[in-house]
C-alpha cells in the first residue's frame, strides 16, 4: 500500500501493538506522529522520522496538541489511530472509583477527545480521512476481571457506527478494529496468558492452531490492517468492527434482535416468565482456547 504523503497519528505507539502499527504506517510511505506517556514515543519517532508527543490522552489539551503537532510538522491530518490504554483489572466488589475512573479516561475519553479534535481538522480540510478506533473482544464479549476495559471497549464500538454517520458527509471513514495479538495486556486474560507464556519461554511460534482457530499472533500481524484502513483502498468502508489476529481476518456482526416473541396486549412478567424458555441465551465472555 502506498500511503505516501499521507499524515497519522498514533496514540500510545511506544511499545506493542501502538509501535507496530506506527512503523507499518511509516514503512508504507506514511508520516506519523507518536504518542505516548513517556520518552519511548521520542524513540520510536526518531526511528520511524516521525514526530513526538509525550503527553497521557483523556485531555482535549493532548488531542489538540496531537492534531496541532500533525499539521505543524508535516502540513495536514489524514488518519487517526486511537490506540492508547491501560488496564486496572479488578472483579466488581474490589474495582475501586479510580480503577474505573482511570481506564475510562485514557480509552473511552482519550478515545473521544482524540477523534473529536481529528474530525475537526478533517472537515476543515475538506479532503475525507481515516479514524481507527481500536476496540477489543472484551468490548464485544465481556471479560472477567475488566467491567472497566470491557465496558470501554464497547463503547468505543458503538462510537465508530455513530461517528460513521455523522461524518459519513464529510468522507471520513470510521472503524473500529478488534486486535488479538501477543502483548502485556493480552498476556492478563486468562484463554491466552498459558499460551503466550509458552511461547516466550521456548522462544517458538505460536502453534499454527493457535493462530487460525483462536486468532492470536503477532502485533505485526495486526498492523497490516492498520495499513489496509488508511489506504486509499478502503475509501468507503466504515461503521465496521473488524477483528485480526494470527492467520485470522474477521467481520464482527452489530448488536441485533436475535429472536423475537409477541404478546397481544403488551407483556405480563408472568407470560414472560412462562415462554422465556422460548429463547436461546447467547453465550457471554472469551472461550478458553481448545486445543486440537
């Protein structure tokens, strides 16, 4: 993919799936900035002939000062990728006001605050763009330990269909991508930690099972993705959520009635209670990993 000429920003691109998707824009031709809460975004910008901005996102003064940061080093703004985030996993009874507080600042706010200043840009440029919002399948399935993450995560879901609407006129594309991949936050969930773990001590691959059913592998293998949505090739794709990893490439479905039951007159708790049965419940939480 050329994406020369193009101007991104990544936010919390100093290590993991951030870096990997900043070098993979930059090797395609792209200029990028780097965020991140410490100097590790000045070495990957330096690395990449990048741009830095050390600074948390959550603030509109960062996402302004991202967006500023692009336009005053390279000209323009053209892709947004809001990768940046932290974990402060607890179960309900033990998550403190700040374990929620400080995850939904940096992913849902950071999130918001980054593409609101983005969409600005873009519309005043009057040249369409790119925002990739980065979701995870906590956000779509839950996760134990996460009421944080997870509920961040779908949220920032549902952001990337509303904000395809809204900028749909504008010709900025929105999607939300739903990476699995080896990295420090993944190695907390408990389907993949073993898996990871095994494949750091031996210093071998991820079995190939692995990376086709359970769809784990590399953060390089994610960052094609990333490339692919900043492309001109993908003018036109939006409102989507669409998850990588390993081997694997997956459209995820919307939130949608899944069966549907009627009563004349509106419904009783006790009608409800006698055809309940009539439903099949969906499944909830990330599946251990099966092997073959």
């Amino acid at each position: 993919m050329d994406l020369s000429g193009k101007v991104a920003i990544v936010t919390g691109a100093g290590r993991g799936l951030g870096r990997a998707y900043a070098e993979a824009l930059a090797r395609n031709g792209a200029s990028v900035v780097v965020n991140d809460v410490d100097e590790a975004a000045e070495e990957v910008a330096k690395s990449i002939g990048g741009a830095a901005v050390v600074a948390p996102v959550g603030s509109s003064e960062t996402a302004q000062r991202l967006v500023d940061t692009a336009v005053a080093e390279f000209g323009r703004l053209d892709v947004l990728v809001t990768n940046a985030g932290i974990l402060r996993d607890r179960v309900l009874w033990k998550m403190s006001d700040d374990d929620f507080d400080a995850v939904l600042n940096v992913h849902l706010r950071g999130t918001f605050t980054c593409a609101r200043a983005a969409a600005v840009r873009m519309r005043e440029q009057g040249e369409g763009g790119r925002i990739v919002l980065i979701s995870s399948p906590a956000g779509q399935r839950g996760n134990f330990g996460q009421t944080n993450y997870a509920a961040a995560k779908a949220g920032i879901a549902a952001m990337a269909r509303t904000w395809a609407l809204e900028l749909a006129r504008s010709g900025i594309d929105v999607n939300a991508v739903v990476p699995v991949a080896a990295t420090e936050m993944t190695r907390t969930i408990p389907a993949f930690a073993p898996l990871i773990e095994e494949s750091e001590r031996t210093g071998t691959p991820l079995p190939a099972w692995v990376r086709r059913d359970e769809g784990l592998g590399t953060v390089e293998d994610v960052a094609e993705l990333i490339v692919y949505l900043a492309s001109d090739a993908a003018k036109g794709v939006t409102g989507q959520a669409i998850g990588i990893g390993g081997d694997r490439l997956a459209l995820w479905a919307h939130p949608a009635e899944k069966q549907v039951l009627f009563a004349d007159g509106g419904w009783t708790a006790a009608a409800i209670t006698q055809r309940w049965n009539e439903f099949e419940p969906e499944s909830y939480g990330i599946p251990a990993p099966v092997a073959p």
